[in-house]
C-alpha cells in the first residue's frame, strides 16, 4: 500500500507542478530485480530525480508533498 499511495502521490505532483515536463518510470523490483540492482535501488518506496542534476533521491513516505516538492525542486511559489 505504501508504494502504491506513493505512485498516486508523485504522478498528482508532477501533473500538477510539470504538466508535460516529466518522465516517471515506475520499477516494480519484484518483477524487475536486474533493472533495481542496475539502478541501485536498495530500499522502497524509492523516488529519484535524475535532471536536472543534481540527482536526488526520497525513500519511504512521500505523502508529505512538500517534502516530494523540495526534493523535485519545485518552487510553488513561483
């Protein structure tokens, strides 16, 4: 459930915030363990900004949207 609430959460902020100005590829590391070793993905849920660099990334609960905006780098404000 937590990936999932996760999943529905991101995909809101970035239709919100970067309305066609985003790619999100979702890794079910079940399914797809080579591809979660590849992109070194060792704990769930796991959210990573690759672009702009710097990359950063947001384990665990990403139902604080403020917390998922800062690590976007999303200036609501602007």
């Amino acid at each position: 459930m937590n990936s999932i609430r996760a999943i529905t959460n991101v995909k809101h902020i970035c239709d919100t915030y970067l309305t066609d100005r985003y790619s999100l590829e979702i890794i079910d590391v079940h399914q797809q363990k080579q591809m979660a070793e590849q992109q070194q993905i060792i704990a769930l849920p796991l959210l990573v900004k690759r672009l702009p660099l710097p990359e950063r990334r947001l384990i665990g609960d990403m139902s604080d949207t403020e917390k998922v905006l800062r690590v976007l780098n999303i200036n609501v404000n602007e």
